[in-house]
C-alpha cells in the first residue's frame, strides 16, 4: 500500500496517509515496512480522515488529477470510509471540478441530497459544465439555500447569457434577507449591463456602497461597465476616476465604453493615459479610430501597437478586413488577409466569411470564390457571405445556384436571396422564395421582412402585403424602425394610404430614426396630400422628435414633392433654400428634378432651365424629359426644342423625348417638323419605352 500510495501521491501526503492508518487496518496489503512499523496509537482514525480529505483537494493540483482522484477514491472504498461525509463531498467536488460529472452525480444521489454544502458543490459541478437546467432544478428544490447556493445559480446564469434570470434570482436572494458577496454583485452587475436604465445603474451603485463593496476592483469594474452600457458615460469616468485601484481590466471597460458612444476624442485621451496596454486596449482602440475616422489612421495606430511586441488578435485583423471592404482599400485587405493566414486565424468561421465579403466588396468575386473553395463548408456563414457578395455584384442567378447547392441554409442564406431577388427588381421571384422559405420551417427575421414587403409595395399587391403584416403580428417579428418604415411604404404604395398613416401614429414616439418619417411623408406626397405630409414636417421640426432623429435628404425629397404634387412653388423654393442653410443638405439629382417639375408645372419654364443650369452636376434623361413634358404642356415650343436637343445628348436612343418633341410641334402646328421627327425616329429605330417621372 505504500509504494501504491507514493506513487499516487505528492510524497509528503503518501507519508502522512501511511503513519496515520490505524493498527486494525494492519491485515491490509500494505508491506510491513519502517513507515507501518513506527505507527504510533496516539493517532486517531478522525486523523486519517482528515489526511485523505486533505489528499483529495491536493489531488486537484497534480498532472492527472482525476486518476489519482479515482486511486484515492478506491482507497476510502477498502477503508470503508465512503460514508464519510467529508470525503464523499471531496470527491464530488473533484469530479464536477474536472468534468466527471455523471461519477459525482452517481455518488451525490446515493444518499447526500440533505446536506446543504453536499448540494452547494453538486450546484456548482453542473454550473462548471453547463448543465444549467440541471442546476436549477437542483437549486429550486434546496432545503435551506444561502448565499453560496445564490451566488453559484446567479453566477452560471450570467456566464450563459440568461440574464433576466440571474437578475430574477438576485431579487429572491433579497427577499430572504441574504447579503451578496463580491463575486454576486458582480454577476448582478453584468446582468443587468444588458438591459437598458440608468435609474438601475444608480440603484445598484447604491447597494455596492451599502454591501460594503465600495473598495472592491471587481464590482465596481463591472459597476463601470454598466454605466458604460446605458450610456451615461458621465458617471462612469466619475467613478472610474475615483477607484482606488484600477488595473488593466479596469481600464479596458472604460475605454470601451468611449469606444462604443464612438467617443473617439475621449477614447484616446484615456488610451494615452494606460498605465499598460494589452492587445484588447489595442483592438478597442483601433476598433473606434476606425468606425469614427478611417482606415489609415487605424493602421497607423496598429503599426504602433507592433512596435511593441503585441500581436493582433483575431477580433481585430477582423475588424479591419472587414473596414478594408467597406472602403474597398483591396491592398491593404490583401495585406490582412495575410496576416490571419501567418497567425492562423484564417481557420475561424467568421474570419473566413470576412475575408469573402472583403474580396466580393472590392469587387473581386474570383478571389472570393478560391476563398470559399479553399474553406471549410460546414458552416453556414461562408455561405451566405459569397451569396451576399455575388448578390452585391447583380450575379443573382450564380447566387441562386449557390444557395441550391447549401447542405443547410439558415434565415441568412433566405434573406440574402430574397433581397437580392427584391433589390434587381424580380419581385416576384423574391415573393416566390419567400413563401418557400417559411414552408421550409425557417421563421423570418425584420430584415427578412423588410425586403418582403419591399418587393409586395413594388408590385402593388395590397392582399399580399397585409398578410405580410398580420404575419409579422402574429410571429411577434420585433418592429425596428425600418421594418415600420417598410409597413407604411408597403401600404402608401398598395394605395392604402389610411393604413399607412394609422401605423405611423401607433408608431411615431417609439422610433428613433428618420426613416418612418420619410416613409409616411412621401407616401402623402404621393397621394397628393401635400398639407398634410408638410404639417408633419413641420411637426418632426418643431417638436421634441428632432433632438433624436436626425432629418436627410430623404426628408427633403418627400417635402419638395409635396410641394409639386400640391402647386406650392413659395414653400417649395424656400424648403429647397433651407435643406442647404439650415441642415446643411447637399441637393442631389431627385432634388433638382423636383425642383424643375416644381417650377415646370407652374408655367416658369426659364426658371426650371436655370436650376438645370445651376446644377453641380450633368442633367440626366429624367430632369430633361421633365422640363420637356412642362415645354408640352405650355407649347412652349423653343423651350421644348432645347429640352429635347439636350435629352438627346444626354441619351441618343431615347425614343419618348422624340414622341414629346413630335407633340410638341403637332400642337403648334407645325406638322412638317413633325413629321420630321417621326420619320428620323423610324429611321434610327427608335422606340416608346415606359413612362418616366422626376418624383420617386
């Protein structure tokens, strides 16, 4: 037995196991050796005992802990020491600690179940291996829980992102009377970081300072981040400040919550004040420089960070590849991807379908598709980002034979491909596998739904566009601002413009962007409510909405067709003054047009030909072809010639200019010219296409 138990154990425990066995143990095959021979009577079983409990815990820092925990646990089964309460709870605590949970288990339902510290370890034996539901059950049925039996549950809840829950058990921890300790508080804190509400931030700032945790680096690190994530960046830089200790972590949450406000000022100023810098200081750095400013000054950050010593991460080559794409910087995305190959990372998932959107957002789709074809398929996100990227390129057939091919698609892999059916304007195909994708089982998302009801507005299909809505209601789709903004254009659209109007007053206090007041005040416009669309102008300007939501150029273009719709030149030309002086709005192509229909339809043609003029840019067909249909109107028919000659420069084919130009003289009489132009019409082969107009 002494030689088994020197090899087991750290020698200084073997030795203390073999002078504590008692005499009446001496029939055991231990040999007979100067270690049992100086056993001494004074020492007592309860000796024993403690020395393999004390064997036990020291188990858990040697190579194999769980072997020579089974060794020892053989030993106490020979000594008839496996009732033993302090035993039987080491080797619980020894299994769970190291993954054998079905073997601590089996032995804590043998018959420990009343014991509170018996339960209190098996609780944290399924928390360590993610047996959540296991726990609570263990936990919800404890006689005589304390602040260890509450810690443990909150603490695995947080860690797995049930937060609502742990918060849920911290009030029943409280209502026992039952005081948290740092590690509670803690995972308290965390939890409620998710959910929004400075009043709760104030509140448990309060109970940290009443628990006498007002000293603790961990809790009020995590207290920070909380502050942080409801964005009072005030009161956390004030408690920061006064911490008495502050180490790297510490820091880190402070300067991620000036990193996500995209406070990039403020983020570097404390960055240059860290006493040290990890690689997560680094990426949280050059992760906000590149959100708020661009990529060279991030690189220029990410050089620096080289210099000492400190490698990227993951995290953030993926960061700055994927910054690479959106300003299609193809060298430098090249130079990353590189970079993810040398370290490795190119492995990962999301790295992999990173590096495609970059290649496919350069417009590089061969390099995307080597990318895929060299990856591993087994994960869906790769997938859906060639998809996405062929998509982006107008390549929708390759898309669709892609995404045929997908071993498992996800609501990703549907929703890309029916906005990408929605964006080139197949919007019966996009209805089409729309339908199939909720027969296939797969439940939609709000952007699912935004390129539904898109391609529904489109083709004007109110029947169809109301199921969309009820669907969205029933499937309790949560309602963002774009997916409302799609409601109210889907309806305007479909001509129910009540509907339109009823959804953006259940809505209009709730959201926080433009785009439902762009919705419903274009849809106004177009149903030539123009008063109306303009009163809620001027209500979104007026009152508190525009604190928050930020007026566009969007805005601008359903104002001004208001005012087209509605003959209203004064208010038209000083909205299109102010657009520029007081929002700081530069006009584009839509406002000119406007702008021309405005004046072309009351007549003051030379005036409409002096904004096309004035323009920063050339006129296209549609601006002309205006001006041109206002020459008809007014047989204004030198007017109508100059339209006509510069939308024929703007476009040689264009075929209903000419037709306009024909009328033109028809009405004026002059029937040879026009003759003229249909016979060169004839010639050239031209033909009438679809209508057009300024108004979008």
């Amino acid at each position: 037995m002494k030689s088994f138990l020197n090899k087991l154990l750290p020698s200084f425990l073997a030795r203390k196991l073999c002078k504590l066995t008692p005499k009446y143990y001496s029939s055991s095959p231990l040999p007979q050796n100067s270690c049992v021979n100086n056993i001494k009577t004074t020492k007592t079983f309860d000796d024993y005992e403690r020395a393999l409990v004390q064997a036990l815990k020291s188990s858990s820092s040697l190579s194999s802990p769980l072997l020579y925990g089974q060794h020892l646990h053989c030993h106490s089964l020979k000594k008839g020491l496996d009732s033993n309460i302090f035993i039987r709870n080491s080797l619980i605590s020894l299994y769970a600690k190291f993954g054998s949970i079905n073997d601590a288990e089996s032995m804590f339902v043998s018959g420990f179940q009343s014991d509170r510290v018996s339960c209190n370890i098996m609780l944290a034996g399924y928390v360590n291996c993610c047996r959540l539901n296991d726990a609570r059950q263990l936990f919800d049925k404890m006689s005589g829980r304390n602040s260890v039996s509450f810690t443990t549950m909150i603490m695995g809840l947080a860690k797995h992102g049930f937060w609502g829950e742990a918060i849920h058990v911290f009030k029943e921890m409280k209502s026992l009377g039952l005081a948290p300790n740092e590690v509670t508080l803690s995972s308290v804190l965390s939890s409620y970081s998710h959910f929004s509400g400075v009043k709760n931030s104030q509140i448990l700032h309060a109970l940290v300072a009443k628990s006498g945790l007002e000293n603790s680096n961990l809790v009020l690190t995590n207290l920070v981040h909380l502050y942080c994530s409801c964005s009072s960046l005030g009161d956390a830089r004030i408690l920061f400040d006064e911490m008495s200790e502050r180490n790297i972590v510490s820091w880190n949450v402070m300067l991620n919550g000036y990193s996500k406000a995209r406070m990039a000022g403020m983020a570097r100023d404390l960055f240059d004040k860290m006493p040290e810098r990890d690689v997560v200081s680094w990426g949280t750095i050059i992760e906000c420089v590149l959100h708020v400013e661009n990529l060279n000054p991030a690189l220029k950050l990410y050089r620096e960070m080289l210099n000492t010593g400190i490698s990227p991460n993951d995290v953030m080559v993926v960061d700055i590849i994927s910054v690479c794409g959106q300003e299609t910087a193809f060298s430098e995305g090249q130079l990353f991807h590189g970079v993810s190959v040398k370290l490795g990372f190119d492995s990962h998932d999301f790295i992999q379908s990173t590096i495609i959107h970059f290649y496919a957002a350069c417009g590089n789709i061969t390099l995307a598709e080597t990318q895929f074809q060299i990856g591993s398929k087994n994960n869906p996100s790769s997938w859906n980002a060639l998809i996405s990227g062929l998509v982006k390129n107008k390549m929708i057939k390759s898309a669709r034979q892609l995404f045929d091919k997908m071993p498992k698609r996800d609501v990703f892999s549907w929703t890309s491909m029916i906005s990408g059916y929605s964006q080139m304007n197949q919007h019966d195909m996009a209805l089409d596998l729309f339908h199939k994708m909720i027969s296939s089982g797969i439940k939609p998302n709000e952007v699912t739904m935004v390129s539904m009801l898109s391609s529904v507005a489109n083709l004007g299909s109110l029947q169809d566009g109301k199921w969309g809505h009820e669907y969205i209601i029933t499937n309790s789709i949560p309602m963002n601002d774009n997916l409302s903004a799609s409601i109210i254009d889907m309806y305007a659209k479909c001509g129910n413009i009540k509907n339109a109007l009823q959804i953006f007053n259940q809505v209009k206090t709730k959201v926080s962007t433009i785009s439902p007041w762009n919705a419903i005040i274009c849809g106004l416009a177009m149903h030539g409510h123009a008063r109306l669309s303009l009163k809620l102008f001027w209500e979104l300007e007026t009152y508190k909405y525009n604190d928050v939501i930020k007026i566009n150029s969007i805005t601008f273009i359903g104002v001004l067709s208001a005012c087209c719709h509605g003959g209203l030149v004064k208010e038209g030309e000083r909205y299109f003054e102010r657009m520029k002086s007081v929002y700081n709005i530069e006009a584009n192509m839509k406002h000119y047009g406007c702008m021309v229909d405005l004046l072309g339809r009351a007549g003051r043609l030379e005036e409409a030909e002096e904004v096309i003029k004035s323009m920063p840019m050339k006129a296209d067909v549609v601006i002309w072809g205006t001006l041109l249909a206002a020459a008809r109107i007014y047989n204004d028919v030198e007017m109508g010639e100059r339209a006509a000659e510069n939308l024929a420069k703007a476009e040689p084919l264009h075929g209903p200019g000419r037709i306009l130009l024909s009328n033109i003289y028809v009405d004026a009489g002059r029937l040879d010219d026009a003759a003229f132009v249909r016979r060169e019409m004839k010639t050239r082969g031209l033909t009438r296409s679809p209508g057009y107009s300024s108004i979008s």
